[in-house]
C-alpha cells in the first residue's frame, strides 16, 4: 500500500468535486470548492474520522469494499477507480461490461452517419442501435428480445437470419460468428452473459458446436460482405469498424466503393419509401 500517493489521490478527487456533482446543495457557508471531507465520508457510508486519517497518510488499510465506496462517492472512471486499488495494493477489479448504455462518443460518430449503413453492436452482437439506411438494408434488428438479440444466436437458430445472404457465403459467415464469440469468450471468460450464450448454442446447434470445437480465429480484417436484397438485389459492401475506449462496444459502418454497381443501389434503397422494403 502507497499510503502517500492513496492520500493525495484521493484528495485531488474530493478537491475537485462541487456539491452539485453529487446531488448535494451549495450553501452560503461554503467558502472553497471541491467536497468536504465529511460529505465523501457519509457518501461512501464511513466515519469522518476514518476518512480523515486515510487522507492525512495515517490511517489504516481500506478494504476493497470501502475502496469500492469511496470510488463511488467521488464519482471516479473505471480507470481511476482501478488506480485506487493499485494504490492499496490490491488487484484491480473486474469491470462488469456494459450493455445497452451506448458511449456518448461512439453515439455522437453514429448519429452523422445519415448516407450509410450504420450500427451500434454490444461485444455479444446485439444490435444496439440503427440508423435509417441499415434498417433498410438488414430489417429492425433491435426488436429482438432474449438470446435472440445476439447475431450469432439468430444466425444459428433461425433460418431467416440467413435469407440475406448468398448460400456459398453461409459456411464461411458461420465461422467468422463463431470465431467473434469465441474472441469475446477468451477475452472474459468470466462474463456470465457471454457463457450463457455459448452454452445455449452448444445445446441447439450442431454447426456451432462442430466450428467452436475447432477453435476458430479471424483477424481484423474481414472478407467483402454479400447481400441478396429482396429489393435492389445483391451488393458487395465492406464493413468498416470503431471501438469504443473500453471496447465494449462497436460502431460498424457499411460501405461500397465509390461509383460501382453496390454503391448505386445503396443510393436508390436510401430513397425507397420505408414501408415499401
């Protein structure tokens, strides 16, 4: 444990912080910014005293609970929040993904995509968000309930899933799903969601279990994908990603090279009347 720098950490913190950031009121007696020691105290349910000689470098170690605590009521970033327990000295916690809470960031890029296919996907290929253009070319994906938000569950439970794509591409799409589920699975392998979904495919799909069994991985890069249109017939788009910080969450845009016959049709569905597609 860093008592010194856990100290001064945590001070800079609560200096920082104005009443109003935690839904306390300004009184008139408040004469310097940043929270009292006694409010980040009864925030983070703890003595004033015990606060107090943590932060003047004399008192004892906090456990992880009131490090958790502490992290809240000072409203710290995951990453600092990870800092505070490495200053203590103990292991950073585990972060618990987020679902369907969209970063700003990523939210703000999608929403200035209006003459392209856009989507938002959660690392477990739920459709977070669409904009106009993908709802044309793939149908509502976000109306899906259960596992069957996941893509991959779709994919390998409903035959509909695959009506959009050309039936020599189907083998190769169904090892690109499997080895993007698989890299979410290795990348935590203790995410309950995660498990559950592998699980239920193992039970109801001989396919994907035959692919997972094989271990398969994919790189970055991802073959052209093939459309069959119900309406404008088949394009040829490539699929262009944007992580967010935490990568929890994808932006994928779709895109056809410049004057080719898939960009043409992907300018006449933008002008198709929604209820016609």
């Amino acid at each position: 444990m860093d008592r010194a720098e856990l100290a001064d950490f945590l001070r800079t913190r609560r200096e920082a912080l104005q009443p109003e950031d935690v839904g306390l009121p300004r009184t008139r007696r408040r004469r310097t910014g940043g929270l009292r020691r006694e409010e980040v105290a009864d925030l983070s349910n703890m003595s004033t005293d015990y606060y107090t000689r943590i932060e003047q470098r004399r008192g004892p170690r906090p456990s992880e609970q009131l490090l958790s605590a502490m992290a809240r009521a000072l409203r710290l970033s995951p990453d600092e929040r990870d800092h505070l327990f490495r200053l203590a000295g103990y292991p950073v916690p585990r972060r618990v993904p987020r679902t369907d809470h969209i970063n700003p960031g990523i939210l703000a890029v999608f929403r200035r995509m209006e003459d392209t296919p856009a989507q938002i996907f959660s690392r477990l290929g739920e459709t977070l968000a669409q904009n106009r253009l993908s709802t044309l070319l793939f149908g509502d994906q976000t109306r899906h309930t259960g596992p069957h938000r996941a893509l991959a569950y779709r994919w390998f439970t409903d035959p509909a899933e695959r009506s959009l794509l050309p039936p020599e591409d189907h083998a190769r799409h169904s090892r690109t799903v499997t080895a993007q589920l698989l890299a979410t699975h290795t990348r935590d392998p203790a995410d309950p969601r995660t498990a559950a979904l592998v699980g239920e495919l193992l039970r109801t799909s001989q396919e994907f279990a035959a692919i997972w069994s094989e271990h398969p991985v994919i790189g970055p890069y991802c073959d052209p994908k093939h459309i069959d249109h119900p309406r404008i017939g088949a394009l040829e788009l490539h699929g262009q990603t944007l992580l967010d910080p935490d990568e929890s969450q994808i932006l994928t845009v779709f895109t056809a090279p410049p004057g080719t016959e898939s960009d043409e049709k992907l300018k006449f569905l933008s002008v198709l009347d929604d209820q016609l597609v």
